[in-house]
C-alpha cells in the first residue's frame, strides 16, 4: 500500500480525500483507516503528542490488487475525510495529519497495519 502525500479538496464542500493504492499482487481485505490530527503540546520536560480522531468516510471491504495488464483497473481508494482540516492545520502550524491503515492480506490472512 501507499498512500499520497497530497491531501484533496473538494471546492464545493468541505471534504477532504487521501488517496491510497494497493500496489500489492494481491487484494487488500476488511480495510479500515483511521486518521488523526496530531499536535504537538509542551510539557514539563518535553512535548507530547496530542492526537484528536478526524472523522472518515467508510472504507471498502476490499481493495483490488494491481493488474498492469489492464489500463482501466483501479486498485486506489480515496479515503473521505469529512473534519474541516485546512482549518485544524492553521489553528496550530506545527500539527501534521497521521493516518493508519489496516488490513489483511488476500491469501493468508495476515493482518498488516
């Protein structure tokens, strides 16, 4: 999986999309996305990171693997995020978006975040 490092905006509504793509030979499988805005806060010997959930769109059961034969196959979702983040992003410079996914894999099962 990768994902973009450009976040999308929607000019009409305040959403905001990330783009991930499966670059695996196989499919991508009960995926879940969970996004945060991270900020950092001074604290007594240091900082901390405070991480405040931004809410996503559902994400797809699954994602299809890559198919270089086929020009038209999408194995990319874009991850709806309905939070206001141009917003959060200059309320503090210093925050930055982190974004988690998970999932299994097609064949054995294993899970991967």
């Amino acid at each position: 999986m990768t994902i973009s490092p450009e976040i999308a905006e929607d000019p009409v509504s305040p959403v905001f999309r990330i783009k991930v793509v499966n670059l695996s030979r196989r499919a991508a499988m009960d995926l879940r996305f969970d996004a945060h805005l991270v900020t950092p806060v001074g604290a007594k010997g240091g900082a901390i990171k405070r991480r405040t959930p931004l809410e996503c769109g559902n994400a797809p059961l699954l994602l299809p693997r890559r198919d270089r034969s086929d020009a038209d196959y999408d194995n990319a979702y874009r991850l709806r995020i309905k939070t206001d983040i141009r917003q959060l992003l200059s309320d503090n410079p210093a925050s930055f978006i982190r974004l988690q996914v998970f999932g299994r894999h097609e064949v054995s099962g294993t899970e991967r975040t």
